[in-house]
C-alpha cells in the first residue's frame, strides 16, 4: 500500500501540483483511509521526500555496484553510469520531474537530508573521471568537478523531452552521449 | 510599470508558486492598482507567458545574431551559443527556474505558443552542428538532433547548479564544456 500511496501521489503531483493536492486526494484514489495514510506518512512533504528518496537511493545503488566492478575500466564505468540515468527514464521519469518542481516546497531540513545523497551521485561521477586521469583513460587539463556536471546535465536534461519508446533506443541515446562525451565532436 | 510587474512576479512565483501567488500579491508588491495589472496583463497566466516569451527571445535574438555572422565557424558559433546562456543565467537564472517549474500551469494553447521558440533554439544548434559537418569541421557519424540535445542539456543544467559569482567564471565554464563537446574527454 505503501509503494501504491508513492506512485498515485506522484500521479497527483504531477498532475495537480504538491499544493493543490490534498491528503484527501490520495487517500480517496487508493480507496484508502487516513488512517493508513498516517501510518506510513508523517504528512504530505513526507510523501515527497519518500519518493524521491527512493528514486535517488535507487540510482545511487545502480551506481555503487558499477564502482565497485573492479574488471571494469573508469571509461566504461563513466559510460554505465549515464546508461543507467537513461534507462531510468523508462521507469521512474514521472518520480524525477515531480521532486524537481516541487523541492522548493520542502523545509530546509528534509532538503538537507536529500541534497547529500544527489551530491554523492556528482561526487561519484568525478570520482570516476578523476580515477580515469590517474589511468591514463582521460585527459587531465579539465576541471573534473566541472566535467561530471557536463555529464550529468547531457543525461538529466534527458528526462525533459526524451520518449524512451520514440525512434532513438536508450541503448543508441546513450552510445551518441558517450562517444561525444569520450571523443568530441571534432572527431579524429 | 509592466517590465518591474514581470520582475516582481519572478519573484514571488519562485518563492510562493505560481498557484500561492494572487494578482492582487502581485499588485501590492508594486504599489499598483489592480487595473494597472489588468492594463498590462490578461491574467495571472499572461504573467507567466510574457516571463518565459521574453526569456525565449531575449536568447534568440542573441543566437541569431550569432548565426548571421558570415565572418564565423561553425565552431565558434556553437561556442557563442553555450556562452550566450551561460552568461545569461547571471541575469535571467530566476526566470528559467520559474518558467520551467510552472509551465504545467499553463493552458495548452499558452504552451503551444511558446514551445516553437524553444524548439526553434534547439533547431538552431543542430543546424550549426549540420552546416559544420558540411564543413569538414566536425564528424559525421552521430546523430545532430541528440548532439544539439547534449549540447542543450550540458548549458542548460547549468540553471540548476552553477553560481555565477563562485569560483569559476562564466567564460572558465564555457571554456571546459566547449573543449569536452568538441575534443572528448580522452583527448588526443
């Protein structure tokens, strides 16, 4: 009931806005009473710091299983960690694009208690990078903090207008992504 | 009276919401009379319109001049763009912010008027990076509606993120992306 409660309040919000959706709201579209409502939730900004808990907890352990591969190289550590945001479209696009819109109705400290956990997922993306200098993968004349925001603005920015079931697969989006990413557009 | 209006609302949108906000919210915060308001604007949503239309083609005018310019490469057109919003987040960061987050406030005939701009931006980039692969300037095995797409997200993810008073400047940022976008990461 739960997970039910997080995915129609994400319908809500998404649809009607944080503020224009009551308690009420969601209870009545999972036939539920308040009481369950209650037991799972403090109160409405609950809901939201669930669902994107959730959603960053997710990628954040996609992402800490790619780390940890040690037969993998920092290149295509670098490129999984951007399949694995693309691919995440598909499932949990709606859950991104609420929190974003509506993290502004958060009190500062359950914001404080999200903003780490994006903050690893960036530090993570330097890390890899920074890890890829040391091996010679990447050149090292570029600020590594700057670099991982680049990649993480090319896959994020997906979110707002990528259709995973349009013309171009996840598997293709993310090829043309990672050869820019790793060769530049100049080419050879 | 209808420029300072505009800058007032930015203001509350981004700290109310735009539903929170009243007209007369708006009024008061300028001194005004509601019937100035209504001299100006149609309704709470014109507000919103007029904030984004003017964002919208604030940064298009820049990019035409950019793309007019016969003297230059494709090259570094692609690069006056990305600094073109680079630079424009020191001014105009707040009205993106708005405007993106509150955009399923408006109506679709409201958005239907606004989406070509935004769609003819992005039309713009992949044409530089299509007359630059004619050129010889770039290569041409990737796909230039996902590259303007990349090119995009990395400018634009800036809005959510970057200070421009921090430590790195706006022509440093400009500088990594464009050298990531055009070189790779990998270097030579």
């Amino acid at each position: 009931m739960k997970e039910q409660m997080m995915k129609t309040s994400i319908e809500l919000f998404g649809n009607k806005g944080f503020r224009s959706t009551s308690i009420q709201d969601i209870v009545e579209a999972n036939g539920a009473t308040k009481g369950t409502f209650y037991y799972y939730f403090k109160n409405k900004e609950g809901v939201l710091v669930q669902i994107h808990e959730s959603f960053i907890d997710h990628l954040l352990n996609g992402q800490e299983q790619i780390m940890q591969n040690k037969q993998s190289t920092n290149h295509e550590k670098l490129y999984q960690i951007v399949e694995t945001l693309i691919r995440n479209i598909r499932s949990n696009g709606n859950s991104a694009m609420v929190f974003f819109r509506e993290m502004r109705h958060l009190s500062d400290e359950k914001t404080a208690a999200i903003l780490p956990k994006r903050q690893l997922f960036q530090e993570n993306i330097q890390k890899v990078i920074e890890d890829g200098i040391l091996m010679n993968e990447f050149r090292q004349d570029l600020r590594t903090d700057m670099l991982s925001y680049a990649v993480l603005g090319i896959a994020n920015w997906s979110y707002f207008w990528y259709e995973p079931d349009g013309e171009v697969k996840e598997n293709e989006l993310t090829d043309i992504y990672m050869s820019m990413i790793f060769k530049g557009i100049e080419g050879e």
